[in-house]
C-alpha cells in the first residue's frame, strides 16, 4: 500500500494533507477467529501515531489560512502529539497544556516536536477549560481535541479513503469512542462514501464510559473522575454531536472492562506484531471478546460477512505497560 507524502492533495479537504494514507489489510488471524474477512484500517501508522493527525492537522491548516497566528491546545497524550506535530510541519507556535496525569514521557515527546508545555489540572476537562481561557486572553487559537466540525471533516477522510480500498461496503464498522470526534468524523465519512445504512460498533472502556452513559440516559452525562486505563478514552463529557448520531445511525454501544482492552492489546501484538494502547484495545475487544457474535445472537446485528476495524493507535503504550497489564489482569 502506498503511502501518500504530505504534499499528497485529498479529494474531499482540497489542502495539502498533513497524515498519510494508510493502510486498510485482511487480518488472516482475525477472520479465522471471527468467520468474516475482518479488515483493519491501521491509523497507528500515522506519523504520530494515531488518527488523530487527520483532523487536528485538517484543523490547523484551514486556522492557518484564516490568520491564525499561535494555536493553544489541551490533550493528555494523542491529541497534543497530532497538534505539535501540526504545529511543527505549519511553521506555527503552539502552547499545550496536560493534564497531571499524563505520563511525563508524552511532554518530552511535545517539546521535541517544538511545543511548548504546561502542565494543568486533574483532567483533559479541567486542562481544555485553562485552554479557552488562554485563547480568549492571548488571542491564541484554541485546539479542542475532538469536538469542532473541522476536526470531524478531517476524520472523515479515513472513510472515504477505506471506501477506496475497499471493494466493498463492509457490514459493520468498529471503533471506539472517547469525546466523539472520531465517531461524528467516521459518520460524516459514511454520509459521503453512501454507506450510511451500516451498523457501527462503538466500544468504551468502565470508567471511561461517558458516551454509553449518555446514551442511556438519552441526555450528556459528565463522569466525576476517569478511572479506566484507557486515558486516552478519557473526556469526562462526550460530544452533544456525537449523542445526535444516535437518532440517525445504526450505532451499537458497547463497554468492555479495562481488563478485556488489555487482553485485545496483548492479542493483537501476538496475532500482528503491532503495539496499541489500551483505547485501541477497547475496539480490539470487539473482535477478542466476541463482541460482535453477542450482538448478533442477541439480535443486534445480522449476518456479517465482512467487518472494517479502526484501528486508532496510539502513542501512549510501551513494552513496559504491556507487561505490567499482563501481570496486573493475570492475562
């Protein structure tokens, strides 16, 4: 599969693109497993790491044209890492601020990337909301990590790009979801390729679980604390978008324990020799923990003959983590 420089120009954003085509490949172990050709969109191949660049960096180039002058952002981990690697490619300041709880190797990766770093709050909430203040006092232009409508077309891309590799409409798509930038992105992606009609699995994580919530409540739920190892699924409040899709798709929500993200992680390194974190094992488990057989015998889900993956990625994992999950969950 080629891979597209950032020079490469996309049919839908019409600007030079900062992320890279990636690959869409048949999992010979995974369909075993499953019984259907299970394909994988594999987003940990971007140039930092996730698909997060492709709307982040879709974000910042449309701020750029319009006089943008400095960006501010708040992320604890994969956002930030797309928005300085933005920053970077655009010849553009950026100010982030992490939450206390990010591992302190992601702001050595931002201040290799050019960034500069502050360290605030307990929470992406509480970092997001120091964020707006500094927009609004500097002049600065704010960031938001997964909700803003630029940010849902750049993801968008990932569908019609997997529309393309595909010779066919899958009969589900999974992925996981956090604030909902990726979810509305994949959605928005589904309403320009007419795939509109597909079911889509959206896993979360106990204690990460803002969007199953909400669902259930039919209203945005905040949760008190982040409390999953899934950090990266870590908004407090998903997206007021995001519980709109509900009235209009076909979306499953589904929540796994931190120990089935866990156990995704460490199956999918041994089936295909990829490190992701633990958010990326929350999709994974879909496939790993049956998901998608219960759902079908439960009558959620028909016949499947084949399934599209996200694999979103992530930065934030190590061998070193892998590890102390394996012994934490007795894996």
């Amino acid at each position: 599969m080629e891979s597209h420089s950032n020079q490469h120009k996309t049919e839908d954003t019409k600007v030079p693109s900062l992320h890279y085509v990636t690959p869409c490949f048949l999992s010979e172990a995974l369909s075993r497993s499953t019984g259907f050709q299970t394909y994988m969109k594999l987003e940990n191949l971007q140039p930092c790491g996730s698909f997060k660049i492709r709307g982040i960096g879709y974000f910042c180039q449309k701020a750029k044209e319009n006089g943008a002058k400095k960006f501010v952002c708040s992320s604890g981990g994969n956002a930030g890492m797309a928005a300085a690697y933005a920053a970077r490619k655009l010849n553009m300041p950026i100010l982030i601020l992490l939450p206390k709880t990010s591992p302190s190797f992601v702001a050595d990766i931002l201040k290799r990337e050019g960034a500069e770093v502050e360290i605030f709050g307990e929470s992406f909430d509480e970092a997001n909301f120091r964020s707006l203040e500094i927009a609004k006092e500097k002049g600065f232009t704010h960031i938001h990590a997964f909700d803003h409508p630029d940010v849902w077309e750049g993801h968008s891309s990932l569908i019609t790009e997997a529309a393309e590799q595909l010779n066919k409409k899958p009969d589900v798509i999974v992925t996981c979801v956090g604030g909902g930038g990726l979810l509305i992105g994949i959605t928005e992606g589904m309403k320009k390729v007419g795939w509109e009609d597909v079911p889509v699995v959206a896993m979360e994580t106990k204690g990460a679980d803002c969007y199953n919530k909400a669902i259930e409540k039919g209203q945005l739920v905040t949760l008190p604390a982040i409390t999953s190892i899934a950090k990266c699924l870590g908004a407090l409040t998903a997206a007021k978008t995001a519980l709109e899709l509900y009235k209009d798709f076909k979306i499953l929500s589904v929540v796994v324990d931190d120990k089935e993200a866990a156990n995704a992680c460490l199956q999918f390194l041994a089936d295909e020799r990829m490190m992701v974190e633990a958010s990326c094992g929350a999709t994974l488990a879909a496939i790993y923990s049956n998901v998608i057989r219960k759902l079908q015998e439960g009558g959620k889900l028909g016949g499947i003959r084949s399934a599209l993956v996200i694999v979103c990625g992530g930065k934030l994992v190590t061998l070193d983590l892998l590890q102390t999950w394996k012994e934490q969950f007795s894996l």
